[in-house]
C-alpha cells in the first residue's frame, strides 16, 4: 500500500503510475480529505508543495511544507515515509555539497522562505526515526512536462519564428539535471530505508545554459540569444550523490547524452 500526498502535481503523478507498475495499491488523496487520519497509508510519499507561486503564498507554502505534513507524522497511521525537499537549500555555498553540510539562510530574504520551511520539513521528518528525505535538484522529463525550464525551453525552440529564439536567462548558468525516471526510482529506494536520513537526488554534475543552447541551435538550426540585462551568473555548489550511490546502487541518467531523446518526444507533441 502506498499514499501519495501531492499525487496531482508532476511527479505526483508519474510516482503514481510508476507505484502502480510495481504492483502497489496506490491512494491519491485529494486536498483535505479526512480519510488522512481515518485508514492505514501505509508508504507514504509526501510530494506536496510550492515552487513558482511560494512568494505570492507564503502561508499556502508553510501549510503545504510544513503544518500538513505535521499533522501526518503525528496523528496518521503510516508505515514509512519520505519527504520531497530541494537542493535548492545549498544555495548559499559553493564546490562540492553534501546532506551533512550547514546550510547559509537569512530570514530576512523573502526568498529563504521556501528553503525555510523545506528545512523545517526535513527535521519533523527525521525526529520520527521512520521518515527519509529527498533533496531533489532540477527534474525534467519528457512530453508531460509542461513547466520545466528545459522542455519549455526545448519547445520555444521548435516553435522559433525566424529561426531565432531570445532566452532571458544567462548562458553562464547552470544547474543538475536529474531525469523524472531516476528520480522515481531514488524515492521507491528511500522508502525502503529503516531508519531516517537525507539524500541528495541530483545528477551529480552541473550543465551550463551555454551548453544546453549549443546542443539546441545545432539540432534545431535556431539561433539562441541571451538578455544581457540578466545577470544570473551566481556559482552553483555541485550536488554530491555519494549516499545514494552506496546505499542504493543509483545510477542517475547524465542530462548531455539524454537531449536526443527529450527533443524527439517533444518534436512529436
């Protein structure tokens, strides 16, 4: 038995179908739905939260990190757990991080707030000693996709009139890319974890925008132009994926050698 709180969203839902094909009788609640508090949940994947809109909804983005979450972990009846938290908590620092590492964050950044109430979802998660967290950097997928900075990207590139596309974002940054099927893999993988811990889901390796604009303006014949008025060059720390590596035998998909493949599915939406 396995619930997916958050089954809605993007990996909510691709968890649901991947559970599913291994055989797990899969519940997706619907907001508020009493039913948390009243059966057995038995692995409980907690994929619910903000991204885009946390600034514009700050007590949405603590109720969904934070105070539902709460309320699970302690009135619910559920055998495992584990929580989606972001890489984006190591913003701050710079090379290599890792789960042990302290983390740099400022109350008074509106920004922190996302990486804020993450964090506070992360310690109620590892108080229980049966809850696990998965700090998840960049997903992508395929056709599915529909608000992700690189598919979005990818279609603005097959769309070009002129075949010219303006990005306003700089070239010379960068993110980890970790594919939506590795990810789902990572969090069936945690789940299955005894005691309480951290792990990094990323891909290992930071890609240049420069680089992902290369590959477009070869394969599609589009010209990729950047706004010099962004400024977006800050140093992203590298996400270290030792843990999951050595615990689980993960292997995560590289992004470089995986855009073929993304270009053909979404050439054929």
């Amino acid at each position: 038995m396995a619930t997916i709180i958050g089954g809605q969203g993007f990996i909510g839902r691709a968890l649901a179908a991947h559970l599913t094909e291994l055989q797990y009788a899969v519940w997706v609640p619907k907001k508020n739905d009493p039913q948390l508090f009243m059966r057995e949940l038995g692995k409980v994947f907690y994929c619910a939260g903000l991204t885009a809109d946390y600034l514009q909804r700050p007590f949405d983005t603590v109720n969904a990190h934070v105070s539902l979450l709460a309320d699970i972990l302690q009135r619910a009846s559920w055998e495992s757990l584990v929580y989606l938290s972001s890489a984006r908590v190591y913003d701050g620092l710079s090379g290599a991080v890792q789960e042990t590492d302290d983390l740099m964050l400022n109350p008074n950044n509106p920004r922190h707030l996302y990486d804020l109430s993450k964090l506070m979802g992360e310690s109620l998660c590892l108080q229980t000693k049966r809850a696990s967290v998965a700090r998840l950097s960049c997903v992508y997928g395929d056709h599915e996709d529909q608000d992700g900075f690189l598919p979005n990207l990818i279609r603005q590139a097959l769309n070009a009139k002129s075949n010219s596309l303006r990005v306003d974002s700089s070239p010379n940054f960068c993110r980890d890319y970790v594919h939506l099927s590795d990810v789902l893999s990572a969090l069936v993988a945690i789940n299955s974890c005894e005691v309480s811990s951290i792990y990094n889901v990323a891909s290992g390796e930071n890609v240049a925008n420069a680089e992902i604009f290369s590959l477009l303006s070869s394969a599609l014949d589009v010209s990729i132009e950047t706004s010099t008025a962004v400024k977006n060059t800050a140093s992203v720390p590298v996400v270290n994926i030792d843990k999951m590596k050595n615990s689980f035998g993960w292997e995560p998909k590289k992004l470089v050698p995986t855009m073929a493949h993304l270009l053909t599915e979404l050439k054929a939406e």
